[in-house]
C-alpha cells in the first residue's frame, strides 16, 4: 500500500516514521522544506523508540514527483492546507485522505483536491529536534471517520485506523468523528494560546492558580459552543488539561513553538474557530476574543 503523509513536521513525521516501521506499507511525504526533504532523503527519519529508530522513507517537495497513492494523512499547519493539497493534488485522484490537523475547516478545503475525506484529530505530541528527526513527546490517541459532505467508505476508515493501530499510534474509526474533533479543538484553544501568551510549558500553566483558571474559562467557551451546535464530546476536556499538565509537564504546544519561531500560528482555526461558531450560535465567547485578538496582535508585531 502506497501513503502519502502531507506536511512532515513534528505530527507527520510521527505519523510517517510509524507506518514506515510497519514494512509492509510504501510511505511518502511532501514538505516544502528542502532541508527538510534531503535529510530524509540522506539519512532516514530518526525518530527514537520506533522499532530501528532510522526509516526509509521517501520524501519529495514537489508534490508532481510523487506518484499516485491510496492513502493520504495531511499533517501540515492549517493556514498550508490549501496550497499543500494544490500541490499534491495528482497523487490523490482516487484516494482517500485524513485530515489529523489542528482545529476545524481543514476538511472542506481537502474535499476540493480529493474525492473522499476522513475527519481525523489525534493528541499524539511531539517536536522536530533537526532537520531529518521527530521526537515523541507524548503518546495518545487517534480518532478519524467519514467526513459528511464528501464521506470515505467506513471500510477505508476501518482500514486506516488497522494500519495505524499496529504502527503503534492508537486509533478509533468511528461514524462520526464530530464529537472527538471538538474535544481536541476545545484542548487545544484553553491551553495554546495561554503558553504562546505566557512563554509556559503545560506543566509550568498547571503550576499558576491564574493560567489554570483561564485556561478553565476557555474550555467552559468551547464547551458552551458545542453544546449550542448539537455536537456530543467524547471526553472531559478539563480532565484532558488535568492529564497533560501531570504527564506532559515539560511540552510546548505547537502555538508557543510557532511564537518562540515568529511563526504565523494556528490561533484562527482553533480559538477564531469558536470565535466565529459561537457568534453563529448566539453563545458569548468573549475569552477566547480577548485571546484571539492578544495573539494576532503579537503575530502582528513581528511585522
């Protein structure tokens, strides 16, 4: 089986390096970075504690020079979406691919390059250390399913999740993948944006009286948000916080590593995303306002 994996940062290197470890599975991947793609290319994908540590793994930043694959998983930055699946386009004429992105929308830009979709979200962490490498940070789980406008065949999400359950990387199909995206979404925009704010680890937050009750407000937010919208969670998004902030003490979500990079982050699909979901449904947001505006504010004044 031939899989294309969409952006190899820190969660598709991850995701590449642990099916490359299986054997039995032809793994690509497509990053813009040529140092990036030569490391690869050179040396393998370091990535310690799977299997050999060092995978064969095909890498191009040409998206035409890949070749047509059945499987796709995008793991770039939301704000690349568009142009990596424009890029890509070719290799997925009959293919089914997964978003296992950060925040919501990224499926409907996916579902106009591809002809069937799967909603993916995973809270497996990790960071790129150099170039060619991809350290785990902390494991977790992998939920996708079809998604509803242009639906994979719940056999294919069956079959993903197969492949990825023994890589190693815990995975669940299920019908409607809606309840676990949210739960993610609502993680992510209580804690993110306060580490990118504050310069703070997970552990570091959950060590502040006044981060931790902030980060409480934002998910009491999100929460609000889905429950207007109809969508069921799949887990305690506070007890998830509580989780990460014991297990994961030292980790920097993907928002502090793009702010201590002045990188453009992912603040719009995730506390935006609320933002604009909750003025929809008549739900005050004005936390993750406040959050939305601080941290397009800080972007801004690297210009």
């Amino acid at each position: 089986m031939r899989i294309c994996v969409v952006g190899c940062g820190a969660i598709g290197s991850l995701f590449a390096a642990h099916l490359a470890a299986l054997g039995d599975a032809e793994v690509w991947v497509f990053d813009v970075s040529q140092t990036q793609v030569r490391a690869i290319n050179e040396h393998g994908l370091q990535c310690p504690g799977v299997k050999a540590g060092t995978h064969r793994i095909r890498a191009r930043a040409d998206g035409a020079q890949i070749p047509p694959c059945e499987l796709g998983i995008v793991a770039t930055k939301s704000l690349h979406t568009d142009a990596a699946l424009a890029a890509t386009a070719a290799a997925f004429e009959d293919a089914t691919v997964c978003s296992v992105q950060n925040g919501v929308g990224n499926e409907e830009i996916i579902a106009r390059y591809v002809p069937r979709v799967i909603r993916g979200t995973t809270i497996v962490a990790g960071h790129v250390p150099a170039p060619g490498a991809v350290q785990l940070d902390a494991p977790g789980g992998t939920w996708i399913g079809p998604f509803e406008p242009r639906p994979a065949r719940m056999g294919e999400v069956r079959r993903l999740a197969g492949l990825l359950n023994r890589a190693g990387l815990p995975t669940t199909a299920l019908l409607d993948a809606r309840g676990a995206q949210w739960t993610k979404l609502i993680f992510n925009s209580a804690t993110s944006p306060v580490a990118a704010l504050t310069g703070l680890t997970m552990g570091q937050l959950g060590e502040m009286a006044g981060a931790r009750d902030l980060i409480g407000r934002l998910a009491g937010e999100g929460c609000a948000v889905a429950r207007a919208l109809g969508i069921t969670l799949d887990d305690d998004p506070l007890a998830m916080i509580e989780e990460a902030v014991t297990h994961a003490h030292g980790h920097r979500p993907s928002m502090l590593q793009d702010v201590l990079a002045r990188r453009p982050t992912e603040i719009g699909v995730l506390n935006g995303a609320i933002v604009r979901r909750g003025t929809e449904a008549g739900v005050p947001i004005l936390l993750n306002q406040a959050v939305t505006t601080l941290v397009n504010g800080l972007e801004q004044s690297w210009e």
